[in-house]
C-alpha cells in the first residue's frame, strides 16, 4: 500500500490520511496489522486471529495510516461510535522503530482527537503498558490522564468536553449610557453593549467572534489553527486562549512595522502563556508566513485551518448577525437610531449591518485604520459572502463606513483620542485607543456636528480593548505616552 509523497525528497513530510474502511482491502488490512500489531510487547497475532479481527476493523472502526516517503510508517485504529456512552476508544497505535522519535505518534493522537470531537465523542481512552513511560509521558502532554488500571496496563483518558462558556455565544448585557452621554456633552438617548464584557478573558467582540470559528473548526476535522495579528490583537490572543482551553495547537503570525517600539504586555504576554508558537513578520512578508506555517503543520501530519487576522470570514459575520438578534431581544420596543461601532477588519459591522437591515436602524463603522473606500469594500464582499453561502433571501444593507477617525492608522494615537478615553474612564467606563476608542470619538464628533441628532437613539457597541489600553500606553499626570 503505497501514496505519492507530497514534498521534495530532500525535505520529507508526514501525511496522515483517514481511510475509508469500506475500500481497504481485507487482505492489506490484516497484512498492516501483521507489521505494526507485532510490534507490541504482546504481539497482536498471537492474541486474536486478523482475520476476524479485520473484519470486525472494516464494519465500525477509523483507521488512520502515517506516510512517509511513500512509505506506510505509523498504524491507529479507532472506535468513536459509541453514541451512547460517547466514549471513543483507541485500542492499538504503533509507529515503525527506525521512525519513533519524530512526533509521528503524537501527531496520529491529535487527529485522533480532533476526529472524535468531529463525531462528537466526549471521551478519547487507550490502555498502555505499565512500565512504558516513554508512551504515557507523550499521552500526558496530549492531557491524558490516568483513569484506572487493568492488570499490567493503565487507562489513560482524554477528556474531549469543552464548555459552553468557550464555543457557545454568551450574552452580554445592555445598559443605559446616560452618564457616559452627560460626561461628554451628548444630547442623545444613549445605550450601550457591553462587549467588552464578553466572559472571556480579555473580553470584546473577538472572543465572540472565535467560539464561532473553533466551533466550526472542530465540526470539520480541523486539530490546528493558523491566525494573525498585531501584537496587541485581540482576535489572535483570543484565538491562542481558546486553543489552549481546547488542546488544539496554535500558531500565530505577528505582524510588526520596522523601527515601532512594542509593549511585551498585554494581549502578546497572553499569547505567550498558552504555549501558541509565535513568530514576527512584516506586513508585506505575512501571506508568506502564512503559508508556509500551513505547509509546515501539514507536513507534520495536522490538519490546520487558515484563519484571516480578526477573525474575518463567514463564522465572524455570523456570530454577529445573531448578536444583532441578541441586542434587539434586549431592546425590546427601544429600536435605535444608529448604531455605533469600531470597525476593523469587517465581518462583525457586516454582521450587525445584516442583523439590522430590516430596520431604520443607521449601522455606522468608525474605521480603526482602513480608508473609506477599502474598508466599504470588504464589510460589502462580507455581506454577499453571508447570503451567498448560507441561501438567507438578501436584504438591501446599506453600509456606512468612516475614516475620519483613525488617528494616523492602527495603533497611531492623537491628543483629542486620549481626551475622549479619559473622559469615559471618570464615568468608569474604559476604551482603548486601538478600537473602541476611536468609535467613541466619532460618535462624539458625528453628535456635535449635528450628523446625528439631537435626542436621537443611539447604541453604542463596546467591542472591548481593555487589554490594549492596559498595553500600549504610559499613562502620568494627565499625558499618555508610548
């Protein structure tokens, strides 16, 4: 049995393929398990017959074959149909000896795990050899964990369960922004979402955002994930937590401009500390680097999934045109005017665009960094993207985008930006000056200049940024400094 490789000669890669059980020949899967069931400390073939024992393989197990150079070099069978116990089980992994010591069984592990969680098994177990310690030193750093004993072999148990906190959408709470509003001169009925709330560490509207995007990840297959960011991005750090919580490997590409000087606190510390591996690029060098750290896990054997810095794609959109639904649940008959908020990268001001369409509410996006015209663009390709691909009939979404705002670009700060958060933190409400900043101080601008009303009703969308306020900036006497 034998597959083309898939990577130069002189630069061999792992490929773990699933295979279909009802194609395996009978007589090549007794032959595997002849090489890789002898290679136990109880040989295979002297405790069943294969025969048989590849018959009961091809009626309800997953097989899974490690490739390298061609060559068949790691062997994992798995049951996870046990719907009733949800319980899968793992009774034989072996890797060929010339080949151990590669991370070739750890990575069969991990795409063992990734498709139990697929078919919604809440529990992984093995058993391994008592005196084996090299095998259960590699299951605990894939937290397996001890879980009885049977006769010279332990059990060893993988809990697959993630909590509802982490993959299912949690509502955050809506409260009058009177006092924020009388602090800063606004006649307006003022409201605010409080995102930045959001029961995830660091908060804000990324953390919403990736519990859609993992939980889609995990429904695919995915046991690796590829994002990027700033050094202070939310959506990155949000990422690398959830990952950890989940023993899903993470890789993070950071983008970093020439001569800047960075804070090593903040959202980066945080990716730091769930072990995600972090490596720096340039702006004009990061679909590079993202590549080729697909590549790379690929050729590991993982199955990673690419995901675009902020989260921006249609699981992002779609956690936010149900938060609309959330917010106009909360509203009740109190139907906003406008509705503010900082827009980045898109799929969350498509999201509450859609989720208002079919009221007057005005959604309007104070651009953190992208130009009018771009930014108008993207949050456009992402509403046609939702309705393309979830066969929703389309409303007309009008899109209001603006740039007056940004204070230089992503993570640049001016004077008047400092003076808007301040203001806001002696009511004890904290904005950054990354994002959520930035849309208090166009919505105190489009106020002032009569854009908005007088009285009018206004939701204001805290997307969080507490981390960054905390990161990016020095704060003494009245004056912020980098």
């Amino acid at each position: 049995m034998s597959k083309p490789s898939t990577l130069a000669e002189e630069s061999p890669n792992v490929t773990i393929e699933w295979v279909d059980r009802n194609t395996l020949p009978k007589t090549q899967l007794v032959d595997l398990l002849k090489i890789f069931g002898d290679l136990l400390p109880d040989p295979l073939s002297e405790r069943v017959d294969l025969s048989t024992y590849a018959e009961k393989l091809q009626r309800n197990a997953e097989i899974a074959l490690a490739y390298q150079n061609e060559q068949i070099v790691g062997f994992l069978i798995m049951y996870a149909n046990d719907n009733d116990t949800r319980k899968a089980h793992i009774p034989l992994i072996t890797v060929l000896q010339s080949y151990r010591g590669r991370g070739i069984g750890k990575v069969l592990i991990s795409r063992a795990i990734a498709l139990a969680r697929q078919r919604k098994m809440l529990n992984l177990w093995l058993t391994v050899d008592d005196d084996n310690k090299v095998a259960q030193h590699v299951y605990s750093q894939l937290r397996f964990v001890v879980s009885g004993k049977d006769e010279t072999k332990l059990i060893m148990s993988r809990d697959l369960s993630a909590s509802p906190l982490l993959l299912e959408p949690q509502i955050t709470a809506i409260e009058p922004g009177n006092i924020l509003a009388s602090e800063l001169g606004l006649d307006i009925d003022l409201r605010i979402k409080r995102d930045d709330l959001y029961p995830f560490p660091g908060g804000g509207i990324k953390a919403r955002k990736i519990g859609f995007i993992m939980k889609k990840a995990i429904e695919d297959g995915y046991d690796a994930i590829v994002t990027n960011g700033g050094p202070q991005s939310n959506h990155a750090r949000s990422a690398a937590i959830l990952a950890a919580n989940l023993g899903i490997k993470c890789h993070l590409v950071i983008v970093l401009k020439e001569g800047k000087k960075y804070s090593k606190s903040g959202n980066i510390l945080l990716m730091k500390l769930t072990g995600a591996s972090v490596e720096y690029t340039s702006k004009d060098l990061l679909s590079m680097s993202m590549d080729r750290a697909i590549e790379n896990l690929s050729k590991e054997g993982h199955k990673p999934l690419y995901i675009w810095g902020g989260g921006h794609n249609l699981q992002g959109t779609i956690a936010f045109v149900e938060a609309a639904a959330e917010a106009r649940g909360q509203c009740g008959d109190w139907i906003p005017d406008y509705l503010i908020l900082a827009s980045g990268t898109g799929s969350t001001h498509a999201g509450l665009a859609i989720g208002y369409a079919d009221l007057g509410t005005k959604v309007v996006g104070i651009s953190v960094a992208r130009e009018s015209a771009r930014g108008g663009k993207i949050i456009e390709d992402c509403i046609n993207d939702y309705y393309q691909q979830t066969s929703i009939p389309p409303e007309k979404v009008n899109i209001h985008f603006l740039d007056n705002w940004t204070s230089g670009g992503y993570e640049e700060y001016e004077v008047p930006l400092f003076n808007i958060i301040e203001k806001a933190a002696r009511c004890g409400q904290f904005f950054d000056p990354t994002y959520s900043g930035k849309a208090l101080l166009g919505l105190t601008a489009l106020v002032n200049n009569g854009e908005i009303p007088r009285e009018s009703k206004v939701l204001l969308w805290h997307t969080g940024g507490l981390m960054n306020l905390q990161a990016v900036l020095h704060y003494t006497e009245g004056t912020f400094s980098r």
